[in-house]
C-alpha cells in the first residue's frame, strides 16, 4: 500500500527530444492531472537533446536557447489531461508555429496521477474531521491544506475583519494525514495549530481540506505481497 500511496502523491516529470514519443502513465484507478508542461529549448543541446546531425562551433553558437511556444500546457491537457495513459510524437508542428527553425527542442511536462473517483472534506479550526470508508475499504489521502487560502473556505468563512487576506498553509499537512488516516477504514484528527502548528499570523483563522478516496486496491497489494515466497 505504500507503494501505490507513493505513485498516487507523487510528482512526476517526463521529457522527450522532437522525433521522440512522449509517454505518460498512471496507476489502476487513477488518472493523469497535468500541472505543467515546456515545449521548446532553454539550455544548449549538449546539456539536453542533442542534434542528431553534426554541428559546427559556428552553428553552436547562434543556437537559440530562449526558445518556447505558449500551447505546450494546453496541447498536454488535450492529449492527456484525466487519461490513464496517453503517447504521441514529439516534433514542433504539433504545438503551430515554430519559435526558433532549425533549433532542436524538446518537451517537459510535470503532472500528478489523481484517483478516478475522489471525496473532499473540510474542518474550521478547532473542529473535528471524521474520515470514514465502507466496509473492506480503506483511505488513501491525495491532499491535504490546514491554513488559509486566498478564496477562503465557503464552510468557514473569514471572521477575522481587519486581517489581511494572505495565504498560509502547513508544510507538513500531507505528511501527518498521511500518517493517520493513509490504509485505514476510519480516522479522526482536530483541525489544531496542535496537530499542525501555525503556518498563518496570529488571529487568522485557519481550516483543514482533505481530498481523498476509497480503495480496495491496497488489500489486494497486501494479499499479492503476502503470498510471495
């Protein structure tokens, strides 16, 4: 189970040089969430992808690394965004007009794995938030903020007139729910500066949202791992 939990939360980063394929993929139950993506090239190609031709000193040198095209994120969205898997080539006609002709480029794209099917609660501070999965079922956690963020919280709203609106959120809130509630059936935890401490100013009050899911899988991990000699 804690491999699948590693795969689910983490960040993944892929690459490929124009005439290469590109190929994402996520786990059973899960889908591709694309955080960001870079087509074009920023660092000269013997650091990155280099030409499959011969080059001159000449020619290295008048080699464009300011180069990139702004549809990268929105052609990774429409190729891959809540797929399971997705690949396609990589070569710059795909993202319209070319930026730099006759520069090699490549393409970055950073992207999470979400679970299909996903459930999102929140406490106000000082609150109690109860996580709970029906029987043979267990909790995987995808997110979890305790502080305040900039559009606020409709089941908490900001009390605190004359406060600035900042954002401030825990750094370790993932880790602890984590912690607690990540293959159990049912947990509880306070929405504390106690549990979390205080990310936030003094008098700022504060919530906890956790985005999470149900899942059978990781019995079946368990059973697998078991059985094995």
């Amino acid at each position: 189970f804690a491999g699948y939990i590693s795969q689910v939360l983490k960040n993944y980063t892929d690459h490929a040089c124009d005439g290469e394929y590109v190929s994402l993929r996520c786990p059973h139950r899960t889908t591709i969430s694309i955080q960001s993506s870079f087509y074009g090239r920023i660092v000269p190609s013997h650091q990155m992808c280099p030409s499959r031709y011969p080059h001159s000193y000449g020619t290295l040198i008048k080699e464009d690394v300011a180069c990139s095209v702004g549809t990268s994120l929105q052609k990774m969205l429409d190729e891959c965004q809540d797929r399971r898997s997705c690949q396609f080539l990589v070569n710059s006609r795909l993202f319209g007009a070319d930026p730099c002709p006759g520069t090699g480029k490549y393409l970055l794209v950073w992207y999470k794995c979400r679970p299909n099917e996903y459930k999102s609660k929140v406490a106000c501070e000082d609150d109690k938030l109860r996580l709970s999965c029906k029987k043979s079922m267990v909790i995987a956690i995808y997110s979890a903020v305790f502080g305040r963020t900039q559009g606020g919280s409709l089941e908490c709203p900001y009390q605190n007139l004359g406060m600035p609106m900042i954002e401030c959120q825990s750094a370790t809130a993932l880790q602890l729910m984590i912690k607690r509630c990540h293959g159990k059936r049912s947990c509880s935890i306070y929405a504390s500066t106690y549990e979390f401490g205080d990310p936030c100013y003094p008098g700022i009050r504060k919530h906890l949202n956790v985005i999470y899911t149900c899942d059978t899988l990781p019995f079946l991990l368990v059973v697998r791992e078991s059985s094995m000699p």
